[in-house]
C-alpha cells in the first residue's frame, strides 16, 4: 500500500449514438447517460482495486456504486443545466436517475436478494436526493474550459472521496482522497462530459466503431 495513489488504465466509453440524425428526447438522453454513467462507476472501481483497495463483492462493491453515481449524476445535472434549456433539463434529470435507480435495483436484487422494506432504487432515489443539494453547494474549477460544460471544483472531488472512506478498511481510508482526486474522479468526469457533448451531437459519425446505441 505504499505506492499509491496508482496510474491505472484509462477509462473508456463509447458514447455516439448508433442511429445519429434525428434529435433525440431528454429521456432518450437519460437513458444513454445513465448506461454511460453505470459503466464509468463499474470501470473506476475496477481501477480502485487494481491500484489495490479492497472492495469486497456484495454490499461494499454496491455501496461504493451508489456513491460514485450519485457523484457522477450531479455532475451530468450540472452538465444539463449549461446544455439544456430548463423545461428539457427537469425532464432529464429525473429520467436519468431513475434509469440509474434501475440499474441499480436489477443488479443488486439479482447478487444481495430483495431488502425488506424500500426497494433498491427507491434508496438510490432517496440517497440522491439527500447528497444533490450537498454537491449543489460546490462550484465549478475556474481554470477549466470544457465548452459549456460542467468541471466540478475541489471540494466537489473531495466530497467524494470523503463519501467513500467509511465503505473501505482502516489501512486503505489514508489514501482514497488522493486516488480518488487526483485520478479517479477526474477520469469519470472527462468521460462523463465528453457524453453528453456527443450526445448531443446528431451529426452523422464517419466511423460507426466509434458509435454507441443510445436507444
């Protein structure tokens, strides 16, 4: 554990849509982001035990998710609210965390059972709407130009990292700030803003590898 924080692999999504020309809804978009988002948190947890943290399958692997998507979220609302004209942007959101709720709901039901009481994604729903407006308190980087977009500053990052340390063993809590802000989160949020720029880009794309359903 001394050689951290580690410079893992870097994460890749596609992130065209498949069948580009025509505009696509808000909950079109949603429903995209939401798979974009769902694969980010998956890959940048597999990077946090490859540059060794121990996340342990089962509640701790889900608690971890639930943490970077709601981090992941509230950065693409973030994104919506510069890209998005406001009647569009309060149709994303909400579309977008329940598709992530859903996920969410599939996955977990399918490794841990059903819970008693609220479902899943009914407490991903709750979890997001609690830490939305503690995230909405952080601003933007003013050094960072990302076309319109949204680069969360550094107490947004560290809100995250700060998230995560009770999901973790004593000995990996002193550096899960560091990897998480100086690598891991950073990565996620390039990813997420290069999305949802493409998404919103109906323009026919010359290479189809470089394409992703959205539908």
């Amino acid at each position: 554990m001394t050689d951290k924080p580690a410079a893992p692999p870097a994460i890749r999504v596609k992130s065209h849509w498949f069948k580009p020309g025509a505009p696509k809804t808000p909950e079109q978009q949603a429903g995209a982001v939401a798979f974009i988002a769902w694969r980010v948190a998956q890959q940048m947890l597999k990077r946090m035990r490859a540059a060794g943290f121990d996340i342990d399958p089962g509640a701790p692997y889900f608690g971890f998710m639930r943490e970077v998507l709601v981090f992941l979220l509230a950065v693409a609302d973030r994104i919506a609210h510069a890209r998005l004209a406001p009647d569009a942007r309060a149709r994303f959101t909400p579309a977008l965390v329940l598709r992530v709720a859903e996920l969410l709901d599939e996955n977990e039901s399918d490794l841990l059972g059903r819970p008693d009481g609220a479902s899943w994604a009914d407490r991903f729903v709750e979890q997001f709407n609690a830490l939305q407006g503690h995230y909405a308190e952080f601003g933007a980087d003013p050094a960072a130009r990302d076309d319109g977009g949204f680069t969360p500053d550094f107490a947004f990052y560290r809100y995250l990292g700060h998230r995560l340390e009770p999901d973790l063993p004593e000995r990996d809590r002193r550096w899960v700030l560091d990897q998480v802000m100086a690598i891991e989160a950073p990565d996620a949020v390039g990813i997420v803003q290069s999305a949802m720029r493409d998404l919103h880009d109906d323009k026919p794309r010359t290479r189809r590898r470089a394409s992703m359903s959205g539908e």
